[in-house]
C-alpha cells in the first residue's frame, strides 16, 4: 500500500485536477493538491482512467517469448482444444512463465485487475494451475488475478477431470470454471451438476465459457438458472461469451437478458468481431452487469490480440456501432469500473475511497485515448507505479 | 519511375532474396543481385509485401489536423449525413487540405493505391472533387488515387445534384458513384438509371454504395443485375459494403454472389465488426473479385481508422474468423493484389513486370506483421521511396 500524489490530470479527460493516493486508496481529487512527503509524478495535462480491468483472459496459454506460432489448426472447437493440448506438451509451455509474460504485458498496457481461467486437465493435471497461482503470489503488489478452475478440454468426457477441478478449489482457486455443457461435454445436466456441486461445496462463485448459440445456449442458460434458483446462488454465477444473447429473435433473448437481471448474472464478453454476441446498451439498459476480456492471445487458437484493454475498448466500441464520445466513455467504463462491478468489486474508479489504480493515457478526449491506444504513461496499481511508456517495470522473464 | 535496389528481404515471408526494381517496375527478384549506378535500400531482413490497396475510402471528409471532434450524432444514416453538411460549412472545411493530410497518412502507412469517393452534393458543388483532383495532381508520384463522384446526400431527393455528377464526370472523375437506391433516394429506378446513363455517357464505371440490407439490398443488388446485362457493362460496375450478402439466408445470398461472379461485379468491403458483411473466403470461392478499404476515418461519421490497411487485414481476418496463417495472407492478399485486380489493376504483386510498390514491414511472419502493424520501415511507390518509418517524406500541410 503506498502514497502517491499524481499532478496536472485530467480524470476521464474533464477538468485538470490532482489525485492524491494514500495508503493504496484515492483520498482526494482536486486542484492543486498538496502533501507532504508523498511521491509525486506529474501527468502534464494527459487523460487518467481508473486500471483496466481483464474479466476474462487464459494467461497460461499464450507463446509470447516463442518464435511465432505458424497456425494451421482444423476449423472445429474440438481441432483447437486437441491442438493446443499437443503443443503445450511439445513445447513443455511452463504456465508460470507464460502466465508471468502475459500478465507484464497487460501490466504494461494498464491493467491491474484480471479474471484468468486456468486449464485442469487430466493431460497436465493442476500444474498450470500451480504455475499460475505462483505467478499470482509474485505479482500481488503489481496486478490483482483471480483464477477460475477451467475444464478446457471437458469434464464429463475426460472422467478424473471433476476430481481434479476439486483439488484446484482446494488448493486456492477463486472460481469453479465451465464449458459448453452440450456442445463439448454431451452431457449438460451432468456438466452443471459437477460444477455448481463444486462451487457450492467451497463457496465459491462459478465462471461458465458458453460459445454454444442460438436456442442450444438459450437451453444452457436456463439449465443454469434453474440451478441458481435452486442453491440461492444469485449473483455468484458469471458467463462468458453467451453468444446466444445475440441471437436475432428478441423475444427470447429478452427473456435470457431479464433472468440475468433477476437472477444478477453478470456477462463477460470478448466482442469477437466474427460473432454475435450480446450487446452492450442492450445488456446495461437492462441492468445486467457486464465486463470485457481480451480472452487468450498469440496463442495456439489464434494469432491476434496482445493484453491490451484500450484496444478492446475499441474494438467493443466497434463491435456495438458506438459513434459518439458519450458511448465510448461507456465502452471505457465497460473495460474498467464497470468489468470490476462485473467481479464483485465496488470500488475500483477514479472516486474518493476508489482503489488507487489508476492509468495515464494519450489522447485530447477518452474517445482519442481509446481509438489510438498509445503506449500508457504511466500505470498505477494501489498508489505504486508499476508501468512506464507501455513497460511493465517489473522486467518479464 | 524510379530504379531501386531493395537488397536483403523476404517476400511475403518467404526466403531471403533482393527486389530490383528499374522504371518503376520489378525488373528482377532472387538472391545476390547487382545493379549499377541503383540507389540501395537494405531491408534488414525484413519482409516485404505488395503496396496496400484501399479500395474504399473517403478523402474529403477526414478532420485529420482539426482539435478531436465531439460526436453526438443521432442514430440514423441520414442524421450522419445532414450533420456532416452542417459541420463541413462550420469548418470551411478545404477538401484539398483535408484529402492531402489524409491521403499522406495512408502513404505513412503503405498505401500506394486507393480509390476515394468525393461528395457531390447542391450545398457545396464539385469544390471537393476540385480539391481531391489537385491532390491526386500533386501526389501523382507518391499514390495513384482514383475517383468516384459520390451523391452522398442523395441524387433524386437533391435536384440539381445529376447534373453535378455529370460535370464531375466531365472535369475527370474516374467512375460514377451511388448510394442505397431505395434507403437514401426513395426511388431506385430512378436512381440507377440516372448513374448507369452517366457511366455509358462517360464510358466509365460504376462504385455504388449500398449499406441496405437483407431482401432491400437483394432486390437492389437485382436491379443494378439487370442494368450491367442490358447495356453490357460486366465487369465495370463495382458494390462497396454489399452488407446483404452477409443475410443468413444461404440461397438468397448464394443467387446473388453467382450473378456478381458471372456479371463480375467486384464487392469491396471495409469489414465493420458491427455489420453482417460478404465473406472473404465465400466470395473468393466463388470467383468475385474482393478489396477490402478503411471507409473514412476521423470525421463525422466515427472516430475510428487511422489510414492503416495493415489493420484493416487484422480486422478482416477477424471478422471472417481468419485464423490460421495461410488464411491471414489471404487476408493480406485482399489488401494488396486482390484489391488491386478488383480496381482493374492487373500487375500489382511481387512479381517479375509487377508495379515496383513494395512496403516493408516487421514481422517474423506475415500474420505477425498483420497482427502487430508496427510502423512500415519503408514504403516504396513505382521504384520512388515515398516514406520510412511510418512517415510519408512529402511533408503534410
């Protein structure tokens, strides 16, 4: 926890004012700020906006740090998880250093708050689970990660995958994972079954991968709600992607959307450009909580994306025909205290009592900030800088 | 038309090899070559690929140089364009400025071909086509830019404006431009016979604008069919957008996509992730030409683009969920000698008697340097370096 006085900022790109952190925590915004012995750093007229925050990422996954990856994978879902499986072996991808180079680099681009699931297979069991939580346990002071237990490559279908997703919970994993309990396990009630009887079990919160569309997610998401209903675990159950809360017939994705309301399910989304997927105006008009993610990247599925959420901003901005600068603001708040919200967490803005994370970006306005994305000038988690000029200060292995 | 050795390369990813060009043309590409009294570039290793090809874009109407603008546009087309009218006039906005400043961005970036619509419209006559013509005249050695007489306030509803497009087309604008037939004009018979008899009158093509959608797009599409059999013009008339032949109707779009192939109506997409849009991979398929552009950028209409076509392949790659790397070089493809081929351009490819436009770029593979778009090192026009390091060298007003 430290002090930190930052000078000459513009919060959200409104007026000048200066942030005066104490003790991890923005204790006042305001003109010409003064405290005594307190590190000062001087914004000079640029944009500040509350840390980035990734709801939804795999940082063992990526190869940065290897040569490229010259993808020729099969069009399926299936092609890519049997892919990625093989490639990790043959590389002997270590996750803690994966995950230590991903992290930096998001680090770097200003993020300081990150949901990443973590693959539990019966192949490498939990050792990315271990390297990831190591990972987690060195850059404490540098980034917030919280770790979903994630059956990437099925659960019922690889029988000892439940056993071990058990252990994850055990061994400290924030969140019990899942993924399309029709289209990848055959299996939805069994699928559902296993995790919410883990989630109940440790008293945690479930993250569900769902790409499966249309009336087969619409089938998913009720099965889930069902089960909410019945173990009381409004608010505790996120979904990502939900692909099928952009399916074309309004009537049953308000149906979908107003249960998530009731029932308090936030949505992560990645805004895949290649997809449908649940709109962002659609989603907050109906008081869903709703967060973004940069999902994997430079990773076996594909080559694109590299941790940067200013990037992603724009391209939900894009992705949701956003025109004007009051929705860009709205696509930021998305990809900050919005996402944080979306995580159980209150209290990440540029507020008095807010975290102290906070970001200095380029730009005349929050929407130039978003479209150019320029490297970061500064990054602040807790009142420590933690990122210079887009470089993590803590150097990458 | 410049003599240059670009020694040191790797074309399109491949093997090492020098590129001769003599006249303005590639005269040789391999190993070792040697060329007296010939500048050298030394590319380091880096890749090389075709210059890039914007195939749709608007010249006149960037605020590149102007503070950022404030958008608070309304939602429908036409609040876009009547807002845009407003704000042109508010600004004095000088389309030659304006055009030049763009147009010496995209250079920066690699772009040595583009095609650019330019309003025609009552309010403001053929003052932007003048503009935009006195660019193309300075710049003719830097990019080749072709130009459409675009009615983007409509043709029918603005009385007087057919008679512009006719001067337009008189003073030298290369093709004749259009704009959703029944959406913008409320009379599509109207419309199209008044473009198509400008372009026999001409003896020029066609680039029409249709953003309509679904069974109006179709039916539209239908109309401009039956216009290109009855006065011969296969292969002259172009659609930029084209969004209904992304409609999830397969045999509707598929009857389409077989009559642009045998009518040879090139389709020119700028893939907007928050648009349904023609497939890469399908339209390819099917034997239609296919470019790809950046539309306009930084103006009234959105804040996003930046001039770069190397993005623009990252965006078409995901929004046709492009993967793997040979797909992402077909994404490259669009972007350079595809694009080229669908505005008649047949020789513009690292080939031996190909157009000496070469762009280099950093990367270890070409789906690195689609996926990164780092500054290009050097960007080469007809043999003539024309920018390095992501700077065009003629000087932006």
């Amino acid at each position: 926890m430290h002090d930190l006085l930052i000078k000459n900022t513009r919060p959200l790109g409104g007026h000048a004012a200066d942030i005066l952190i104490r003790d991890g925590r923005i204790a006042a915004i305001g003109p010409a700020l003064v405290a005594e012995n307190v590190p000062v750093e001087d914004a000079a007229g640029r944009i500040a906006i509350p840390g980035l925050v990734d709801t939804h990422t795999h940082l063992d996954k990526s190869l940065l740090g290897y040569p490229w990856y010259v993808n020729t994978v099969g069009p399926r879902l299936i092609d890519k998880i049997d892919n990625e499986r093989k490639v990790k072996q043959d590389y002997g991808l270590n996750a803690h250093t994966q995950s230590m180079r991903h992290a930096l680099q998001s680090v770097g681009y200003g993020t300081t708050l990150i949901r990443t699931h973590v693959d539990i297979d019966t192949d490498q069991g939990l050792i990315a689970l271990e390297g990831v939580m190591e990972t987690r346990r060195q850059l404490a002071d540098i980034v917030e990660i919280e770790i979903v237990a994630f059956p990437q490559s099925g659960l019922i279908r690889r029988p000892g995958t439940a056993e071990l997703l058990d252990q994850a919970m055990a061994m400290g994993a924030d969140l019990v994972g899942g993924l399309d309990p029709c289209g990848m396990d055959r299996d939805p009630k069994a699928h559902l079954d296993t995790i919410f009887a883990l989630a109940e079990k440790y008293g945690k919160g479930i993250d569900i991968h769902l790409h499966e569309g249309g009336e087969l997610g619409a089938f998913s998401m009720e099965l889930m709600f069902e089960r909410i209903r019945a173990l009381s675990m409004q608010g505790k159950v996120a979904v990502s992607h939900a692909f099928c809360l952009g399916h074309s017939d309004w009537n049953m994705t308000q149906a979908l959307i107003d249960t998530c309301a009731e029932l308090d399910v936030p949505i992560l989304t990645t805004a895949p450009p290649s997809h449908v997927v649940p709109s962002l105006k659609r989603l907050r008009a109906a008081g869903v909580r709703f967060g973004a993610g940069i999902d994997g990247f430079r990773d076996t599925w594909g080559p694109y994306g590299n941790g940067d959420m200013l990037e992603r901003a724009m391209l939900l901005g894009m992705k949701n025909n956003l025109r004007r600068d009051d929705e860009l603001l709205m696509a930021l708040d998305v990809c900050t205290t919005g996402g944080a919200i979306a995580m159980d967490r209150q209290q990440h803005a540029l507020t008095v009592g807010g975290r102290g994370d906070v970001v200095i970006v380029e730009g005349e306005t929050v929407a130039e900030a978003i479209v150019t994305h320029q490297p970061r000038t500064l990054v602040v988690t807790a009142g420590h800088v933690v990122a210079r000029d887009g470089i993590s200060l803590r150097e990458r292995p």
